[in-house]
C-alpha cells in the first residue's frame, strides 16, 4: 500500500507517520518514522512547526476519507529516505474549522524551577578563562612535538584531567564554548573540542574512569601526526593533489609512530590514533578489536562532526545542525555510528543551553533552561525585540506557556555574527 501525504490536521493516534516536513534536528524525535500513540505526540508536532506528515497505511491506521489532494509516494518509506533539508513551513496548523488553536500545548507545565542566570554568566566565564588556559597548554604541547618528534604524554593528561574535572561542574558551559571558537583550523582547537565533547558523552554513557581518560587522552592526540606535516595541509584544501591526499592521510601512521617513540605502548591509546578515520581510509595495520570499537566509534563520529563544524573536510564550515544531519544521513546504515551519533545529538541537545536562538517572531533569546522532555521548548531570556532593539534587561520567556498558534524557536545564530554577549545578557538578567 502506498503512503500518503497529508495534513498535520488529519493524523490521528494509531498513524504511522513515515516523514515530516521539518528537519529532525527541529523535533524532539530522533528519527521520522514512529507510531502516533497519543494525542500529545501529535501536540508535539504541531509545536516543532509541522505542517504536512507522510503516513504509511501498511503500518498503522489510514486516514477515513482521502481528500483527493493528497499525493501517494510509490516508495515504502525509512528513516534514512526522509529529506532532512529543512524547509520553511508556517507556524500553525489550521484545525477542521480553520480556526487555529490557542491553549497551551497539550500537557505542558511551567519550569518548576526557574534559573540563576547569575550563576550561568558566571559558569560561562569561568569556562571561557579555563579553555584559553587549555589551548595555550595544548598549543604548546603539539609545537614541542612539531620540534623534537616526541610527545609529551604526561602534560597531555594533565590537560585531560584537567577537562574532566571541569565538566563535571560546568558541562554546559564547556559545551557551549566548542561552538564559539575560531573557525581556523588547528590542532589545539581541534583535539580540545573532540576531547571534551567526546570526554561529555563517555560520562553520560556511564564509562568507567580509566576508560574516560583513555578517551580523552586519544581524542587529544588524534591528529597529533598532523604535527609533522606542513600546516597548509592541516585543514584540507577544496582540491587537493593525489599526492597530498596521500600526504594526509598518512598522518594516522605517523602519529601513531610518534607515540610509540615517545614509549606509549598502550594497545588502545595506539588504536585510536592509528584507526579514527576509518570511516574514510582503508590501512594495512591490524584492525583493533571488538573491545576497542564503540571507544573508535565515540572518538571517530565526534572528531568528523567538529571537521564539518569548522570546514576541515574541505568543504564550508557547516552550522551544528547541517553537521548532525549530516552524520544522521551517513550512519543509517552503519549501527555503530549510528548509536554514537543518537548520543552525540543527546548531549548537544536540540537547542543546547547558552544558545542564542531566533523566534519565529523574529525576537533573540539565550537559553537559560531546558526542559526536560520537551527539549524543543526551552526557557529563554529575550535580549532583543522583534526590530533587533535591545531588551534591558532581558524579559524571561518559559516557551512551554506559547499557545500552539505562538512563538517558537525558527534557527540558532552565531553570537559572534549578531553581537550578542551572552554573560552581559545572563548579568543584566540577574541584575
């Protein structure tokens, strides 16, 4: 049986919906095509700017009277034949009677507790004084190995501990750095940025201790090979010759010479360096083992994710969200990057904390607070006003109170790019 498209105002519980007309990264679902259980996941849907949904009759319920309208799609659809190109759909769903609703969304409630914006300035800058530190410790670490063709393994893991210890206290804060730093490519910006992503999701997935140091210590050093080749070569040119091609990708071999001279003997520390573009590369070494692959997998997903973030893929640098679609789509049929990826979107979040975020009102806001399941509707602070005028001071905004018809978050902005300091927001809020 073929599927149909149809109006968000159509679908009913018992549905299977087989596709959507927004972006994955814009609901709260991981993938596009699930069953509709309930009233509220069609309330979600209504509230992510859904407009139209592809349903597969074969699968679930068919809608009682097809509007001659609607067009049927010949294919049997999958998670992985959705279009994750996200289009501009209008906000609201106009119901039966063309009237859209106006109550809140079906079993919200306001954020119990509010947040301490004092606090989250302070945990921000805290962070941003702490990651300078980091990249000046990593910056000298690699040029010492560019220099003596050793490296230096014992202040790599003072820098890692280090990484630890602070995302414990301030996870959202270091998060929220990786996506603010400069889109020139380098090895201390680059292996810090996969260190505490990968160090952030090794934690939520509950890995032991010993093994997170592993972790950090691979995705710090992951491309320490590039040390020893020119710098041009570092953040791939858009056409690049056999001949460096070639050069590139033997940074993996070098580095892991480089640590075996350096007296690093570890079996899976020599892995991760030797293997952690495997999804790109073929090598004549060993292939590590099974113990060693989700640890290959983690560090592999997080270090392409943050080459497509700052166009060390040769390509332009992409936003969070063209670069964890793009992820989405590669690992379908890859299970193991499958899963990791799932993790990767979890800890970055929809919308993550500290993003500065565009409404469909044309207002700015920072998020403050998310909101536990219903990461689409998060708490903001609105700094500017609808005409990009100043809000002074910041006017809260619990999106879980909208109407289904109201204001909801259309796209995440570049601070950087609309001038906006997200600790004076947070400190003018607290004042």
């Amino acid at each position: 049986m073929p599927t149909r498209t149809i109006p968000l105002s159509q679908l009913k519980v018992g549905m299977y919906v087989a596709g959507l007309d927004r972006s994955w990264f814009h609901t709260p679902f991981l993938r596009h095509s699930f069953l509709i259980q309930s009233e509220q996941d069609i309330a979600v849907l209504r509230q992510c700017g859904v407009t139209r949904v592809v349903i597969d009759p074969a699968l679930g319920r068919d809608v009682d009277v097809m509007d001659h309208h609607e067009t049927p799609h010949a294919a049997h659809p999958s998670s992985a034949s959705v279009s994750l190109a996200a289009p501009s759909p209008s906000t609201t769903d106009v119901t039966a009677d063309n009237k859209p609703p106006s109550h809140p969304p079906l079993g919200s409630e306001p954020l119990s507790e509010k947040p301490n914006p004092l606090q989250l300035a302070t945990h921000f800058s805290q962070a941003k004084r702490q990651r300078e530190q980091w990249l000046a410790q990593a910056k000298n670490l690699f040029e010492k190995t560019r220099a003596t063709d050793t490296i230096e393994v014992s202040e790599a893991q003072l820098i890692v501990d280090d990484v630890l210890n602070n995302i414990l206290e301030r996870q959202a804060a270091c998060l929220a750095l990786l996506h603010f730093g400069s889109l020139e490519a380098n090895l201390q910006e680059h292996g810090l940025t996969v260190c505490t992503l990968a160090l952030t999701i090794g934690k939520a997935l509950g890995i032991p201790n010993d093994r997170l140091h592993l972790i950090g210590l691979g995705a710090l050093l992951h491309d320490i090979g590039l040390a020893k080749l020119p710098r041009h070569i570092i953040k791939r040119p858009k056409t690049m010759t056999p001949a460096q091609q070639a050069l590139y990708r033997s940074h993996t071999v070098e580095g892991r010479r480089i640590l075996q001279q350096s007296g690093v003997t570890d079996p899976d520390l020599l892995a991760i360096i030797t293997y952690h573009h495997q999804y790109e590369q073929s090598t004549d070494l060993h292939p590590p083992s099974p113990a060693d692959t989700d640890i290959l997998t983690l560090i592999s997903v997080v270090d392409h994710y943050d080459e497509l973030l700052s166009g060390q893929t040769g390509l332009p640098p992409l936003s969070s969200s063209q670069a964890l679609s793009h992820l989405y789509q590669y690992s379908q049929n890859r299970p193991p990057w499958q899963t990791m990826v799932s993790w990767l979107i979890r800890v970055i979040g929809i919308y993550p904390l500290y993003s500065v975020v565009a409404l469909t009102s044309d207002e700015v806001g920072i998020v403050a607070a998310i909101t536990a399941g219903k990461a689409h509707l998060p708490y903001l602070y609105l700094c500017q006003d609808k005409f990009q005028r100043p809000c002074i001071p910041p006017i809260p905004l619990d999106l879980t109170q909208e109407p289904e018809d109201g204001r909801h978050v259309k796209a995440v902005l570049d601070p950087r790019r609309c001038g906006i300091d997200i600790e004076t927001v947070l400190e003018q809020a607290a004042a």
